[in-house]
C-alpha cells in the first residue's frame, strides 16, 4: 500500500514539502518517492527481497521515513526499533527479531545477533542530499503488484511487563486503518508536528494515511514542550496531538502567554491517564475541545476516544466509546460478558488489529481469540455505554480478599489539589496480604499530601479496602520508551 500511496502523493503534491527537520532540512513529496526508489535499488542491492526483514535502528527523521518507504517497494518488512532503548532493550529486541539487515547511525557490537549485517547510514545535516551512501540512481527495482495479505511493518510493544512483542501488520490492516477516523490525532493537511518515535504504531501503521494527507511535518531532535508550542504558534497548527504528560509539560512553560492559541480546534491524547484537572486547564490554555483517546500497539492504534463535543462527565472520567470499524467489550476470566459496572478486560475487534505477534504464535494464541483482541486493560461499562479504565490485568493487587484496581484508585486521588501525579502499587502485608501505596510527585514539594488526606480526599468515592494504606513522595514518576508509568520500577523500590 504504501508505494502505491507514495507514488500517487508525490504527482498529487509534488514540489509540497513533506517533512522538515528541525536544523531545516526539508523534503518533498516528489524527493521522497525518487530517493527512497533509489533507496531501494540499493537495498535490492543488498540481498533483500519480499519477505526480507529490516530492522530500522535510526532517530526519528528523514532518513527513517526513506527507508521505510524503500523497504516497501521491495516488499521488505520493516520494523522500527525505539531509539530510546537502551543498548541491552535493543539487542533483546532484535533477538526477538531476527531480522535480515539493520539499519544504523553507527556500528554497534552484535556479539548476540550472529552474522546479521548492520549497514551504518549517515544522518547529514548540512545538506539535503539524503542517505547519498546509500542509493542507487537508475537501476529498475522488481515491481510488485499490491496484495492485502503481504506483510509489511512489525511495530513493538512497550515492553512494560517484560520483553517488548512485535505486532504484526498487513496491507490489509494498513488499508484499514487508512479509511478509519484518524485525522483528529493529526489535525489533516496543513502543518503538524511528529509527537512520537517513528517506531511507534502511530506513524508505523498511519503513514499512508498521513502522507495521502499531504500535509507538512515538522520534526524534533528530541520533544520539548516551549519548541512545539512554538511550532504551533508560528504554524497556526490546529491539532494539539500528545500524551497527557506532554500537555502537562506545555503548560509549564514560562512565558507561555506570549503564545496565540486561537488556531488549535482539538486536543487529542492517548497513552497515557489524563487526570480531570488537566484536562481542564489544557483546554482552558488552547480554548479548544479535548478528545481522550484509548488504543493499543496491537490494536492498531484504533479503539476507543471520547467524543469532543462530549459532556464533563465523559471527558474528565471515561475513555469514551468504540470508534468508527471497532467493536469493544468488557469479560471476564472465561471470555463472557459482564454486566454494566463490573470490571473485566477489554476485547475489542477491528480490521486495524494486528495479524500476530513476530515469532511468538503461543502469545498470538493467547491474546488474539476467536477474532477478538484481549488487550489486556480492565475496564467497566457505565450506563451510558462509555468505558471507564481500571488498569491492567497484570497491575491488580488483592488486599484481603477483595480485588484492587490501581488505576480507577488514581483517577480519584489525581483530583486532590496537592497532587500533581501519582501511581498506586502493592505492598506485601503479613495481615492482608498486600496493601496500596500511592507513590506522590506533588504539586509543591515543600507542602506535599499527607497519606490522611489523600484517604479523606477519596474515602466518598472509593470502598475502604481501595484506600492507599502508605504514601511515598518522589520528585517524578520513572517512565519507559512509551512514555508510560513504568510500574516494575517503582515496585523494584518497594520492601515487604
């Protein structure tokens, strides 16, 4: 799909600037489709073919998006590997990989891979003569005619219960996403700006759609929230796409009032819990609706949002309704159905989901059943049909006997006036097996929470047993490469 979308933008909009860096090197639409051509001559040079596996171990710029759109035309499956990753999460990575090539900044021991070739690709910033050690001009590449079923990107999961998995994508399922409602995340043509890694399912997945957008990107050595409200700004970008960490990070700008937000038309965020409060204050800072939105890496990217014309009570506390081409449910244990209000695990279904994962058909067997994705995040139905988030199979704790639900206990603590963030793990206890601890970064470290208050704060909206029974005060909250709470690490900080 993507040579096909690649060939048909750049005649559409030829000279239009595709992507532009942040030292200004820029790219056209019509530079894109000859350079990654002459890319994948190079590659066809190189021994790879339908099939091959290449491993994309580059910073999200130009010269990832070249050669992921090569790869493409040679029928190259291509996998981004977060360049966040420490060296010992990208070996594991590749390991799981096993990939036919790598792609790389510089030459890096891979005692551990075998005889893998790792090709180094020169990201140069003096000129826009893109990956010129790499490319072959006028030599023919085998044509391949399109086919839904050919494979075409593995996209890694977080890894944030263990060994990052590699969802498996299709034409099929890039098609699929293509026609589903994607344009809020972006904001459509025009300018907008790339708010995460390239690996990431949300370019990996979506790049057709963004391209056949024919808009303008903007790319970030590194995100920082004053350089992108800038971007905004100046650009009059109309969509604020981000995790909620990100608009948190905006909003803590000095100097933010020298900024005209009057162009921005909708929030969108995802990945990440966004508490009422700043939900409330981006959008009193953009003037704008916010729209929450709740996916998966295997999902697609696709699953739930709320809507942004919705009411306080869908926006500040659930994360919406199926959206368009996605079914959702909420089961127990043994795949059935519950009722409104209890909690169970999220399925969902959709042309987007993934066809597997890499090399692992045991976990494909477990995660995708009878054409349902088990996603793995607790949830329960209100009687308005939206989901409210309770957190992940794998983070529910029991203290004495009754279940806890880490992240519907945050929601409620997150609205106390003296909290900035928090995250709630177990503790193991000699009399009810395990009790909560809610780990506090707060909004003034000298006047932080006490643990009382917090337990007053959500003893109206929550049984007893939820209440946090410790309190430990840090500066920030560790996050992993997705920018999620990383909760193995703040457990590792905790003694029985």
């Amino acid at each position: 799909m993507l040579p096909e979308v690649i060939h048909q933008t750049a005649k559409k909009f030829t000279a239009s600037t595709a992507y532009i860096s942040q030292d200004g090197q820029k790219i056209s639409y019509q530079k894109l489709d000859q350079i990654s051509e002459e890319i994948a001559a190079w590659m066809q040079s190189k021994g790879l073919s339908e099939g091959s596996v290449l491993a994309l171990s580059l910073p999200s710029g130009i010269e990832y998006i070249l050669s992921y759109l090569a790869a493409s035309k040679l029928g190259v499956i291509t996998a981004g590997i977060n360049p966040r990753f420490t060296d010992h999460e990208r070996i594991e990575v590749l390991k799981v990989l096993n990939p036919d090539m790598i792609l790389a900044t510089q030459i890096f021991d891979n005692g551990e891979l075998g005889d893998t070739e790792i090709e180094a690709i020169e990201v140069n910033r003096k000129s826009a003569d893109f990956m010129r050690n790499n490319r072959i001009q006028n030599r023919e590449i085998n044509r391949l005619s399109f086919n839904p079923n050919r494979p075409v990107c593995i996209c890694f999961t977080s890894g944030s219960t263990g060994t990052p998995k590699g969802a498996l994508f299709t034409n099929r399922q890039l098609q699929a996403i293509s026609t589903m409602d994607t344009g809020g995340a972006w904001g459509g043509a025009g300018h907008r700006y790339a708010s995460t890694e390239f690996a990431h399912v949300g370019v990996m997945t979506k790049l057709p759609w963004l391209l056949a957008s024919g808009g303008t990107t903007h790319l970030l050595d590194k995100w920082r929230a004053e350089p992108i409200l800038k971007l905004i700004h100046d650009h009059r970008i109309s969509a604020v796409s981000a995790i909620a960490p990100q608009v948190a990070l905006m909003l803590k700008v000095e100097g933010i009032g020298k900024f005209d937000f009057d162009c921005v038309k909708a929030i969108v965020t995802g990945g990440a819990l966004a508490s009422p409060q700043l939900v409330k204050a981006g959008r009193e800072l953009f003037g704008a609706p916010w729209s929450i939105r709740y996916s998966s890496t295997e999902s697609g990217g696709v699953g739930l949002g709320t809507a942004l014309d919705a009411d306080d009570q869908e926006t500040l506390y659930t994360v919406g309704r199926s959206r368009p081409g996605v079914k959702a449910t909420v089961r127990d244990n043994e795949g059935h159905p519950v009722s409104s209000g209890e909690v169970g695990e999220i399925w969902l279904q959709s042309d987007a989901m993934m066809q597997g994962y890499w090399n692992d058909p045991h976990s494909t067997a477990e995660t995708i059943v009878n054409g349902w994705l088990k996603t793995g995040d607790l949830a329960y139905q209100d009687d308005r049909g939206c989901f409210n988030l309770a957190g992940r199979t794998s983070e529910m704790f029991i203290r004495g006997g009754y279940n806890v639900f880490p992240l519907e206990v945050e929601k409620t603590i997150s609205t106390h006036p003296k909290v900035s963030e928090i995250a709630l793990i177990p503790r193991n206890d000699e009399v009810m097996g395990e009790i909560g601890v809610a780990v506090i970064v707060p909004v003034d470290v000298n006047d932080p929470p006490t643990l009382e208050s917090l337990r007053q704060h959500a003893q109206n909206q929550l049984a007893t047993y939820k209440l946090p029974e410790a309190i430990r005060i840090i500066d920030k909250l560790p996050r992993n490469t997705s920018d999620k709470v990383d909760r193995l690490q703040l457990r590792k900080g905790e003694k029985s």
